[in-house]
C-alpha cells in the first residue's frame, strides 16, 4: 500500500494506480509506502517523464502519416492512370473493328454479284 499525497494528506490503500496526465513533461511524486506491519517508510521522491500519445509526437506522426499520404497518393495516380489506359484500349478495340468493317465492306462492293 502507499499514500498519495493529496491537499489534506488523507491516506489511500492502493495496490496500483492510474493517472492521466493533461500535459507531457518532467514531474516528481513524493510517496510513502506502509507495510502489513503498518510500518510508513520514508518519504520518497520519484521523477516521470511523461510523453505525448505516440500519435501526436511529431518523430513517430510524421513519417507514419507521411508515408500513409504517399502510398494514397500513389493509389490515386495509379488508378487514374489505369482508367484512362483502360479507355484506350477500348477506343482502340472500336477502331480495330471499325477497319475490319470497313475492310469487309470494299471487299463486298469490289465483287461483282451475277
């Protein structure tokens, strides 16, 4: 067990805790611990480092959203380039068999029907 140590020292039987912090940055916590023997340990002093959530610290954010940005990006230019690929092979699919018509045709009227 130990004791946080709130504005009027009020005693706190915890096994663990959780806090969240509103802000990162360097804190210190004073805590005592007591025993089952009710035995209260010195006070001491323990220094935190809290970080930012790793999405928004900016060494992990940028290159993980950077490269998000890239590979859509990437994903849009390829298909567009897909689709208008697509678009002339179907012109030139109509083209081909507008020639095969037309070939047919002067093969059609060049021969004389008796």
């Amino acid at each position: 067990m130990y004791k946080k140590f709130l504005p009027y020292r009020e005693w706190i039987a915890l096994q663990h805790s959780e806090c969240k912090a509103e802000q990162s940055g360097n804190f210190n916590i004073k805590m005592e611990f007591i025993d089952r023997d009710l035995n209260i340990s010195e006070t001491k002093e323990i220094k935190l480092n809290v970080l930012k959530p790793w999405y928004l610290r900016t060494n992990i954010a940028l290159p993980l959203y950077g490269g998000a940005l890239i590979l859509l990006l990437t994903t849009i230019y390829s298909l567009f380039k897909y689709l208008r690929k697509r678009r002339h092979v179907e012109y030139l699919k109509k083209k081909e068999i507008q020639r095969q018509y037309d070939e047919m045709e002067e093969e059609i009227s060049g021969k004389v029907w008796w």
